[in-house]
C-alpha cells in the first residue's frame, strides 16, 4: 500500500506515549508499505525531522509553532478559545500550509489509504472522508475528567465549555472519515455509543518486551517512580494529588521513602516538588527510561483524568516493576487487581498497596513475573501493526 500519515509531529525524540505508539507501528508499516509522512517541524527539535526516514519513505516538514505554556501567547491562546468554532486543544494545530501540502501530495500521489493520527490534525485534511483516523484517546472523556477535578469555579466552567465544544468536534469528525481505529475495545465501544458510529475497529497496546527487559542484577535506588510527560495536565495534576495526599500516608510506615518522577519538560509545580522535598526526585527529559524503570522497586499511575491506554503501564511490566494505578490509569488494558498489577483509587487503598508491594520482596517479585508474563505472552507491536493493517484494508 501507499500510505499517507499526517501527524502534528515527528516522532523523535520519543518522549510521549502516543509517540511512541505511533513510531513502534509506522516502524512496522514502513517495512512493507510506501510511507508518506507529514507533520509539523520543530526547531527546537531538529532530531524529529532528521530521523524521519526512519519510519517514512518520504516525509514533509511544514512550519508551524505553538505558543509555549505560560506565555503571554499562551494566554492569548486559551481566551480566543472562548469564542473559536474549534476546541482550544485543536484550534492552535489549524495550519493553511498544511492543508496546502495536503492536496498537494493527493494531486500528485494516488494513497491507498489516508491516516489522521491523533484528532488535532483534521483541521488540515481537506477530504475528511478520503482518512482513517487513529484515535489515541476519547478526547471529549479527557476534558470531561477536568471539570470533575477542577480546582476552581472559574476552572471548572472553562472546562465544561471545552469538554462540550470537544464532544461536538469529535463526534463531527469520527462521523466523516471513513473509518476509526481506537486503541482499546472500551474506547472503540465508547466512541460507537456516544457518536452514533456503526464500526469503530480497535488495536492493541503494544510493548518491546526486550527492549525492556531487566539486567541481571538491579540495585533499586528508588522506592516509587512515576514515569511520564510532566507538562501533560493529567499527569501534573496526579503527581501533585499523589504527594500532597498519598506520599504522607505512605511515610508514617516508611519515613525514608523516595520518589523519581521521570519525564519531559517538567512545568514549575512539578520542579517545586522536589525543591520542597529532598526525597523527590525531578528528572526532567532522560536519554533512556530503563536505567529509571530497572532501579525502582514499585510503579505508580496516580492518574485520575485521561482517555485511551497508557503505556507506561506496560512498559513496567515488561521491566520487571509491579505497578499501583487508578482504575483510570490503567483503563483500556486487560489487566487483573492482585494479579499483575494494583489498582486503587482512594488514597488510603493506594498509599496500602504501595506499601505492601514495597515491604514484601515475595509478593513484589510474584506480580513482576506475572506482569511480565502478561506483556511477552500477549502484547507486541507486531501484534498491534498487523491489526491495524487489517482495518485498513476492510
């Protein structure tokens, strides 16, 4: 097949979760199909697009820059949101250079299939019912969760107006394209009720379980870690309910006990937990997470806002470290609470779960082995690729 894949970004480096489902998967594709890739170029990150043959037969760089957080732009940003026909997440990836290069490589190139990755995009499509479009998440759930969990009155109602303005726009596009892919059978079914769709296909997470797998001996330098990018909301806000809330119960057992929040482009709340905290650590983006997934003894998901799946979950596993998440956390995967992994979601039942999998090395051991099990015996990314495929060619 001749494939195009239109994305807002390039996938290196690799510091997102939907980066790298999309990098493991267009990997695969590439290997058998003619891969047109199409994205945003970053200038502070030359690397994505000078990798790009990596996964793409041919790839188109188009400029395009977002306001950086906590700007004055920013700002800017989130009030023209108030009253623009588009969410505020979509609305700053709208791009007439795009859309131009778009119609131009279909006037050109006879696709055999056309791929939204990601919602954000489909501004710039010009014919959404020529594309397929790979669903990462239920974005309109996402904003949903952020008006549960709004810290104020005034967060709250700019919320809600998000979350609606979303469902709209998802339900819109998810109607026009030609087909859905989601990335679990919950979103695939939720999607299918809340937008009247007839069919929406589904893939699996995948993992590299050797990629992952742990060296011989370990040296645990951290009790906890938490693993993930730290200017997403979602995670901001579960490290700051998991410190303020959970970490305290957690030391009236265990004095001593450290945390490594691990991931990219920690925000101010973030870096002001470990200034208060000499027990915390704050790692900002790291070249490689194994090093940080192998030297920990427990894996935490303290999410409570989110959609689609999250592959760190995964990833820990197929490193050897029991995870402790919310049920949000791990929503989308077919896992088993006290099996392979811990799943709780008052603080008490979290702060408990922790504590036991970091007291007893016996039972920390049998839920790493099982969740290992569960990712070598059924998830990888050829598994994901090879369904993914098969949606695109019914």
């Amino acid at each position: 097949m001749k494939l195009l894949w239109v994305k807002t970004d390039f996938l290196h480096p690799t510091t997102r979760g939907g980066q790298i489902r999309t990098l493991e998967m267009v990997k695969r594709l590439h290997r058998r199909h003619e891969v047109h890739y199409v994205a945003f170029e970053d200038p502070d990150h030359p690397e994505g697009l000078a990798r790009a043959g990596e996964y793409a037969s041919f790839y188109y760089s188009v400029p395009h820059r977002l306001p950086k957080k906590r700007s004055l732009a920013f700002a800017k940003w989130l009030f023209q949101g108030l009253w623009d026909e588009l969410p505020v997440a979509v609305m700053g990836y709208r791009s007439g250079l795009m859309r131009r290069r778009i119609e131009q490589l279909q006037d050109k190139e006879r696709f055999d299939a056309i791929v939204c990755d990601f919602l954000f995009p489909a501004p710039n499509i010009p014919d959404l019912a020529s594309c397929v479009l790979f669903q990462h998440n239920v974005e309109a759930l996402i904003w949903q969760r952020h008006v549960e969990h709004a810290k104020t009155p005034l967060h709250r109602w700019y919320f809600r107006l998000q979350a609606e303005r979303m469902a709209a726009y998802e339900g819109e596009v998810c109607r026009r394209v030609k087909r859905v892919i989601a990335v679990s059978e919950n979103d695939a079914r939720m999607m299918e009720r809340n937008y009247q769709l007839d069919k929406v296909g589904d893939v699996p997470t995948g993992v590299d379980v050797d990629y992952f797998r742990p060296p011989a001996q370990t040296e645990p330098r951290y009790d906890l870690i938490f693993l993930g990018s730290m200017d997403w909301m979602p995670n901001i806000y579960g490290a700051q309910w998991f410190c303020d809330r959970i970490l305290p119960l957690i030391r009236r057992k265990r004095p001593e006990c450290t945390l490594a929040l691990v991931g990219r482009k920690p925000v101010a709340e973030m870096t002001a937990l470990a200034a208060a905290d000499p027990r915390i650590t704050v790692t900002g983006t790291v070249p490689d997470v194994r090093p940080w997934l192998h030297g920990a003894r427990v894996s935490i998901v303290p999410l409570r806002i989110g959609g689609g799946t999250r592959l760190k979950v995964f990833e820990a596993m197929a490193a050897g470290v029991p995870t402790v998440s919310t049920t949000v956390g791990a929503e989308g995967l077919d896992v088993r609470d006290g099996e392979n992994i811990r799943l709780a979601d008052e603080e008490e039942q979290f702060a408990e779960a922790c504590l036991e999998l970091l007291e007893d090395d016996a039972a920390r051991a049998r839920m790493a082995a099982a969740g290992q099990q569960l990712v070598a015996s059924r998830y990888s990314w050829e598994v994901a690729t090879e369904q993914f495929e098969r949606w695109l060619d019914s």
